[in-house]
C-alpha cells in the first residue's frame, strides 16, 4: 500500500503542472465538479497545503534564519517590492486597454493579492531541481510566510485600498489561519514524530497530496469564475493571462537581477528569482474568494490563472536553469 501511495504521491509531484491544466479545463468543460470547493471548505483545503509544508520543515530550517539573516533580508525585501509594484504597475497599464477597462477594478484586485502574497510551496522544489540553493529557498520561504500576516493586508491596503475597502485586519486573521497556524502544527508533529518509521512514510506522500489540494482550489475558482468568463469571452481571459504572465516572468527576471546585483553565486541567483517570481497564489485565491467575491467576483481570475501559470513556468524555468542558462 505504501508503495502505491508514494508512486502516486512522486507522480503527481512530478506531473504537478499537467494536473493542474487538466483539471481546470475539465472544470471547465464541466463546472459543477469542483462546486463543493467554497467558503470553509477551500480555507481548510488551503491549510491541508500548508500543512505539508509545514512537515517539512525542522528547527535547522529556523537556525538558517539566524545564520543568513542578510541573505534572509535581501530576499523578503525583494519578494515584498518587486511584485507588488510590478503587480500595480501591470494594472495601470492594462487599464488603458478598452476591452479591459470595465473589468481594470477586479483584475487589478487579484493581481495585486497574488503580488502581494508570500513566495509559493513549490518553490523550493523548483531550486532544488534547478541546482538552487534549497536551504537559502526554504528560509526564504519561511521568512515571506511568516512576514506575510503583516505584510500582506497593509501592502493590499496601501495598492488597492483607492480601489476598494480592503479589512486589512480580517486579511491578517484570514492569514494567521491558513498559512501560520497549519504550518506551525506541521512543524511540531515533524519535531516530536520525525523520527517515527510511520510518520516519515506519511511524510513522503504529502507532495501528491499538496498536489491534489492545490487541483481542488483551481477547480473550484475555475466553477466560480465560469460563467463570467463565458459571457466576457476570450480577449479578457487572453488579457488576463497575458497580465499574469508578464507578473511572473518579470519577478523571475528582476529577482535573478537582485541577485547579481548583491554578488550571489550562481545557485543563489537562481534561487531568489524563482522565490521572487513564484507566488502562493493560492493564498490570493483564497482571500479573494473570502474578501473580494461578493463585490468584484472577477478579481478571483487572475489568481485562478496565476495558481495554474506559475507552476508551470516554475517548472519550465527550472529546466533552463538546469540546462546552464
């Protein structure tokens, strides 16, 4: 049974980016498949992600917050500017686009809460494929995580908050739930069972898990999303890939300047450019549905598509860099 599970698990890691795309368009095709993945339910489907993470993790993990907090710094500072200003700049920018215009609120919404969220899970897997620094990718993870119950709504607050009323201190709580409270028993059950035959089977099952989590949130944006993509037709979707897409690639490219910049070595470099450019958009997902559905039930888009489009670019840029790029 064990065996079964961890191929499954390691299969669905591997093939994470394909799974995510089949899943959405099959929601698509078919929209009350994921209908189920709402309110209470996609927050807890949130924490079942993080959770994984938070298995992963061990007190070394922390210590290298102490050791490197320099490095630590430069990367938050990076993750918490650059994409949140790229992210408002983006909007600004598609805002003049006619086709976009009656939509410019949002979009700008769910691209802004996908900036502004911390670096996303995968990420740490991305570097350790592409010869990154894998201990520098999981403090950082860490840090932007930990940072972002704070972070976050005042960034959202400050970006959008022209835009719409933004309950910063709701988005806090909303935070402490899903990401810091999920991570933190992970990390504890990790310290006092780590050592348990048991324990590190369920352990290495946990990325096919966090796999099929993140598929379930996907689906379930992608049914809620359905029928004004269907009315608003393909431009804006193309609009909104193509706004999501420059986000992205644009972190990915000034995250990996940064690290020139400061004189990183190359597996650094690396490193800082996925961390910055690959954001846990599924934490945007979530605090649009919670916060901004009712008012602009579009802004959950550019999240939705962000979930799907950084997994894959994720992946894709970590075999360039693997390549010697």
């Amino acid at each position: 049974m064990y065996r079964t599970l961890k191929f499954l698990s390691d299969t669905l890691a591997s093939k994470a980016s394909v799974f995510i795309i089949l899943t959405a368009i099959v929601t698509f095709f078919y929209p009350p498949l994921f209908a189920w993945v709402k309110g209470n339910i996609q927050t807890i489907i949130l924490g079942v992600i993080m959770l994984t993470m938070g298995l992963t993790l061990t007190p070394e993990d922390f210590r290298l917050l102490a050791r490197r907090p320099l490095d630590i710094l430069i990367g938050a500072l990076a993750q918490f500017t650059i994409m949140p200003l790229v992210a408002f700049t983006l909007t600004w920018i598609f805002s003049q686009v006619p086709a976009f215009a009656d939509y410019s609120t949002a979009m700008a919404i769910g691209i802004i809460l996908v900036g502004c969220c911390p670096g996303g899970v995968s990420s740490n897997i991305m570097s350790f494929l592409c010869g990154g620094d894998v201990a520098y990718s999981v403090g950082m993870t860490c840090a932007s995580t930990l940072l972002a119950p704070v972070l976050t709504p005042l960034l959202v607050l400050w970006l959008a908050g022209e835009r719409v009323d933004v309950d910063a201190v709701g988005m806090f709580q909303q935070i402490l739930v899903v990401t810091i409270i999920p991570i933190a028993i992970g990390f504890c059950l990790n310290l006092w069972l780590g050592s348990k035959d048991v324990f590190r089977q369920i352990q290495s099952c946990m990325p096919g898990v966090s796999v099929l989590s993140l598929a379930c949130i996907v689906g379930g944006v992608v049914t809620t999303v359905h029928d004004p993509l269907v009315e608003n037709g393909l431009l804006l979707f193309l609009l909104t890939f193509g706004m999501v897409f420059m986000h992205n690639t644009i972190g990915y490219v000034l995250g990996y300047t940064v690290g020139r910049f400061c004189h990183f070595s190359l597996a650094k470099k690396r490193t800082l450019s996925i961390e910055v450019g690959m954001q846990n958009a599924g934490l945007g997902t979530n605090l649009a549905m919670t916060f901004f559905v009712a008012t602009n039930p579009m802004a959950v888009v550019p999240c939705a598509i962000s979930c799907a489009w950084h997994s894959i670019s994720g992946t894709i840029l970590a075999n360039l860099f693997r390549r010697g790029l």
